[in-house]
C-alpha cells in the first residue's frame, strides 16, 4: 500500500511539474522555492481564492495562478510590462513589491470602518450592509509602516462560515474565463457563482474590490451596490 501511496505521489509531482514549469527556464533551486511558497502563500490575502476552487477544474486553473503567482518574489526584480488578459484584467503580480517589502507587511485591526478607512485613505468605499444572516467580526488592514493600507478586509461571520470583503490597491488574480460579465455600481464586474460560493470582482477609481463567501450572487451584488466613501 505504500508504495503504491509512494509512486501516487511521484505521478502527481511529475505532471505538476509538468504543468506549472513548462516553457520556463528556472533552476532547480528556484522550482523549490516555487513548492514551498506554494504551500505558505495561502497566508497571502492577493494570492488567496477560496477553498471551493479547489475542487474540480476550477480548483485547478486557480491553483496554477496562486503558484505562478509567487514567482516575481523568488527572482530578481525585472522591468517587464503588466501582463493583462483578453479581457483587460491586470494578471498576477506583486504590484512592484520586492521580496523584502512584502516581509515588511503589517497587518491591523480596526475597531470601527470610518478609522479602517481613514487608514486607507481617500476614495476607498466600504459596505453600508452585512451579509443576511452574518455580522462583521473583523475588520483588518495590510500595509508598510507609516504609509497608508495596501489592503483594507472586512470579514463577517456566522457559524464557521465566512464572507469577506475587500479592498486593496494591487490588481486582482483570477481566471476570467471562469467568470461572468457583469456591472457594479455603473462599473465592470465579474462574478463567479457556484451552488454554495459566490465570488464578486471589480474595480472603482483604480482600487480593487472584491466579494467572496458562501452567499449567492444576488446577495452579493446587493452588498457590493451598498459600498460608500
């Protein structure tokens, strides 16, 4: 039984491999240091999708994007153009930060969204109401010492479940194929609705929102037009 558990692995190491690193030229060294982020990077709030995507097809797509994801961490920093897809979402990335600025991230919470906001600065917008059945646990920023947040989350709870919502001035990461077209508030979005688990993207003066939690797509779009300054 072992060895059978043994070569399982080794098969889905290999067309992992296969998988993530075809076509790129890295080191061995380097690919090990892709495996490894891979399994921290779940901390990461930019490079976190839910755990429903990791069930079927969808889980998969989503698992190569949070994986290649940490590459521009790994390498040395290099003047590239912003990759976009067809449709003209920015693709992963780091949003510039070397390895040693995201290392000096600090996360903190806020008592209330009006001081979470100020801390952001100007222009970022917030839900005016909860998910139904749910209340806000949490509110939390993401940011350099002494500059404003680069990340802005409110998380509401109700059992073990969870919704968040967020903004953050780096450039969501998603498979927009899997996607729907829809409109946010006068703006683009893109929502992705499963039976128990909606996501909800869009953008507004340049700042990145995002909705995701067990919630349907119709609760989502009510919070996400309920946002203000």
């Amino acid at each position: 039984m072992k060895d059978i558990d043994s070569k399982l692995r080794q098969q889905l190491r290999k067309e992992s491999d296969d998988m993530l690193f075809s076509g790129m030229e890295l080191s061995d060294s380097v690919k090990q240091k892709i495996r490894k982020q891979a399994a921290v990077e779940q901390k990461s709030r930019r490079f976190v999708l839910p755990k429903a995507w990791f069930a079927g097809s969808a889980g998969l797509v989503a698992a190569v994007v949070i994986i290649v994801a940490g590459l521009p961490m790994l390498q040395e920093p290099a003047a590239v153009p912003t990759p976009t897809d067809s449709a003209g979402i920015v693709m992963p990335g780091n949003g510039g930060a070397t390895g040693s600025e995201l290392s000096q991230l600090i996360t903190t919470s806020f008592e209330t969204a009006e001081a979470a906001k100020t801390a952001f600065g100007p222009g970022v917008l917030a839900p005016r109401v909860a998910p139904e059945g749910f209340q806000l646990t949490e509110i939390a920023g993401v940011g350099m010492k002494d500059q404003p947040l680069r990340d802005l989350n409110f998380t509401y709870g109700s059992g073990d479940k969870t919704v968040t919502f967020s903004a953050s001035r780096m450039p969501a990461a998603f498979p927009t194929d899997l996607f729907t077209r829809t409109e946010v508030g006068g703006v683009d979005g893109y929502i992705f609705e499963q039976a128990q688990f909606t996501e909800l993207f869009w953008v507004v003066d340049g700042i990145q929102y995002s909705l995701a939690g067990p919630i349907s797509g119709d609760e989502a779009m009510k919070i996400a037009e309920s946002v203000e300054p």
